[in-house]
C-alpha cells in the first residue's frame, strides 16, 4: 500500500460509494471508521492491514472526514477483537471473498514452486505473484505468506538442483565431516606421491 496519496487519487480509490454506505449502515464511533478504512483498503489491496501502521494517513483522514468520525478514534479501534473478526468476514462476504484454508495454502506453495519460483528469485515479485494469484481466486491471502513463499522457494530449489553425481554421496556445508585438515586429522599424501620408506 502505497503511503503518499494526491487529492485526486484519495477521491478516486477512497471514496465510499451507495454499496459501502450500506455496509456501513448504523455503525458508529471507532467501529464505523475502522470498518469504513478496512473496507476501503480491502477493496484496493484485496488483503486486510495487519495493524493501523499498515493505514495511509491521509486515507484515514479523507475517510474519517465521509463517515463524520474524528480521525483520532481509528486509535481506539480494536484489531485483535471479535468486533475485526465480524466485520472481516462482513468484507469478505460482501466482496465475494473467502478465508484461505490449509488446502488452500498448499496449492498456492505448490504453483509457486512449480511455476513462479523456477523463474523468478526476488522474494517481494514471489510475494506479489502469490497476492494476485489469492485476488484472482477470490481468497483472502493467508496470514503465513512469507512461509509459503519460503516453502515453495526450497521446493523450487530442490526440484532444480542438479542431481549427485552416481556413486558420490550427498554433501553439506554444515556436515559434520569436513574436508579441511585440522590437528586430529593427517592430511593424505597428494596423488603420485612418494610414501616415506
């Protein structure tokens, strides 16, 4: 979400329209503002702000100014409640959303690794790739994305990785054998060497 908004973008992403209005309904006070902002940024994002730091102010701002609430009670608005959770689903329904779901997550890990993560390294494009893949499918992206995109990365890596050489057995840079010579073990003569008589 960008965090810089020019009058004119501010009217014409966030303004309430005759459908929000209806959503809004008889809500008042911390509640109204903070379900008219959360709706407002689903609608752009098609993801909920994780906490009010995630709010443009100058979006509060014009917002707070349409629904009558001074812009200071989106303090006061409760994001760990149940009142977030309503008003989440509200969102949703309205919008034609669902939750993601465990299958969910896992077909998403899947496609990216398979045809996002082969192609693509950049964690935020990985990132971007899997949010508009959730609008797409009309999903709410799930709370764990950066899992998901860490999962379907090693699952990319591994799929890709050329395979061990026949006959060569699998190595690690944190193995505990390590090929560096130290005090408790001789280093073997080079090849073609002299052995002491």
């Amino acid at each position: 979400m960008q965090r810089e908004w020019e009058p004119e973008e501010l009217v014409a992403r966030w303004t309430l329209v005759e459908d929000d209005w209806r959503l809004i309904a008889n809500k008042s006070g911390p509640t109204r503002l903070g379900f008219a902002v959360l709706l407002k940024f689903f609608e752009l994002e098609a993801r909920f702000p994780r906490h009010a730091g995630d709010l443009p102010q100058a979006a509060v701002d014009y917002v707070a100014a349409q629904v009558k609430v001074d812009p200071g009670e989106m303090a006061k608005y409760d994001w760990a409640g149940r009142t977030i959770k309503y008003h989440r689903g509200q969102i949703r329904d309205a919008l034609g959303f669902r939750e993601a779901t465990r299958n969910d997550e896992e077909a998403l890990t899947a496609w990216i690794a398979a045809d996002v993560a082969a192609i693509e390294v950049s964690e935020d494009r990985l990132r971007e790739s899997l949010l508009a893949r959730c609008r797409a499918e009309r999903i709410e992206p799930p709370g764990r994305i950066e899992r998901i995109v860490g999962a379907a990365r090693a699952a990319a890596a591994e799929k890709f990785a050329p395979p061990p050489s026949p006959g060569s057995a699998p190595t690690s840079p944190l193995s505990s054998t390590s090929s560096w010579p130290n005090a408790a073990t001789k280093s073997p003569a080079p090849v073609g060497a002299c052995s002491p008589s």
